[in-house]
C-alpha cells in the first residue's frame, strides 16, 4: 500500500479538460464562421459604383456621344452591370428616383429604382442597396443613382 499520497498524476486531469474545452470551444467557432450567413457587400458596392461613375462624369465632357460609349468610356463592363446593378443618371431633376420622362433620364440600367427611396426597403434582404449623389457639372446638375442586388454566396467544394 502507497502511503506517501502520490496526487500528482490527478492535478493534469484540469489541464486536459481545459484544452479539451479550448479545442470544442475552437471546432464550434469555425463551424459557425464556415456555414454562417454570407457577406453583404451590396451597401459598399452601391457607393463605389456611384463613385467610379461620378468620377467618370467629371473626367468627360457631358454630351450625347458620351452617354451613346458611357459604357465603354467609364470601362464598366455592360453585361455585369445588366446582372446585378441598377444605374440611372438624370440631369436637372428634383427626384430621378421617380423620374420617367425619358428627356432628363440620361442612363437607365435595370428597374426597382423606386425601392430606393422606401425607408421598409433598409431592413429587407430582397431589395437592392442604393447610394444617390448628385453632381454640378457646366451650369447642370446630375443627380446618379446607383444599386446592388448582388448577394455574395460561399461556393461548397
């Protein structure tokens, strides 16, 4: 029989059961971040779409030849921006959000840009982001409406 009160093998048990608890803590944290909600950039590249075009806009000289290669001379590229963005530059309008007279809308790029205005709009998922900016070029004023509707999905392997 052992008298001597040999414990030391016993004092490692809360070593273990503290990195095992560190491991678990670490495997559910990585699970959650891998199949998590997905990233929202729509908001961010809403505003940078308005400000590539506002600076395009300032850049170029605001005639009927521009806005026939406003594609080309912004160098965005047309079939991307048809898929996921709304575009619309007015010029001399109060409110291009609501604007259909098709003499002082300039660039029209996809639809819904009435949700932009909506204030039940900020809280759902299914409408686009927008960013409005308006611009004083030559005596006129450009007001330009730009939106996202594209949601980034994690690809599974």
């Amino acid at each position: 029989m052992n008298r001597k009160g040999d414990v030391g093998d016993q004092i490692n048990v809360f070593g273990f059961l503290f990195l095992i608890l560190i491991i678990g803590v670490g495997i559910v944290i990585g699970v959650l971040i891998f199949f998590g909600k997905g990233y929202d950039f729509r908001e961010g590249e809403a505003k940078l779409l308005n400000y590539k075009i506002k600076e395009c806009l300032l850049k170029n000289e605001l005639n009927k030849e521009f806005f026939l290669g406003f594609f080309q001379k912004c160098k965005l590229d047309k079939d991307v921006i048809e898929k996921n963005n709304i575009i619309r530059i007015c010029e001399n309008s109060e409110d291009c959000v609501f604007e259909d007279n098709k003499e002082k809308v300039l660039i029209f790029v996809g639809s819904n840009f009435r949700a932009c205005k909506f204030e039940g709009v900020r809280g759902n998922e299914n409408f686009p982001k927008c960013s409005i900016q308006s611009l004083e070029k030559a005596g006129k004023k450009y007001e330009i409406i730009t939106g996202s509707s594209q949601i980034s999905r994690r690809l599974q392997g």
